[in-house]
C-alpha cells in the first residue's frame, strides 16, 4: 500500500469466539496464531500456492481489492475479545469485525483524493 499509493493502516479489532471468557490462549488456537492467519488473509498473496486452486475472484469481484499491499504497512494493531453467544457455533469458529483507518504518508497528484 505505502509503495503504491503511500498508506499505512491501523486495525481496530473485535475477535468474538464461543469460548467462555479467558480461554482464548487454552481453546481453539491461541490469539498470536489467529491473529497472523487473519492478517495474512487482508493482504495480496505473494505466491500462486497462497490461495486454494478452487478459489477464484468471481465476476461481481473485478476489480479484486485487498486491504494491503504487505502486512508491514501495519502501523497498529488494537485487539479486544468477548464471548460470541450465537447458538450452534463451532468452537473453531469466531465472528471477526474490523474497523480500519488508513493514513496517507505521502500525497501525489494520483492520491490526492486519498487524504
């Protein structure tokens, strides 16, 4: 992102699990690990082996965005977790939500509009 358009982006982040309170570390993976494979996931796969074979944009999805050029455009991070209440979720299941802020480093004639 900062190569490109010169952004950096902070992540507000919500992990809701169905997992009494206090056993994020003791159920399902710890948060270090869940965390990693939720920020390898917003940002554009490196290698061809990144993304099963099976997944491909659909056509409703061209343009394809991706949050991030590269996860150390990551400026910071904010993590809180809470119990997810919702019936008949799996233990290895979480429902996610995300606020992201992004800031303009450098401004260009093309990003402008960014800032």
């Amino acid at each position: 992102m900062a190569e490109k358009v010169s952004l950096v982006t902070e992540l507000d982040i919500s992990l809701l699990r169905p997992e009494p309170l206090g056993s994020i570390i003791t159920q399902s993976g710890d948060i270090d690990n869940r965390l990693k494979t939720l920020l390898d996931a917003l940002k554009v796969p490196i290698s061809p082996g990144a993304l099963p074979a099976s997944e491909k944009p659909g056509p409703e999805e061209d343009p394809f965005f991706c949050l991030l050029e590269d996860d150390s455009l990551i400026t910071r991070i904010s993590v809180s977790t809470d119990r997810l209440l919702e019936p008949g979720i799996k233990p290895s299941e979480a429902v996610i939500q995300i606020h992201v802020t992004t800031k303009q480093i450098e401004v260009y004639m093309g990003t402008i509009g960014l800032g």
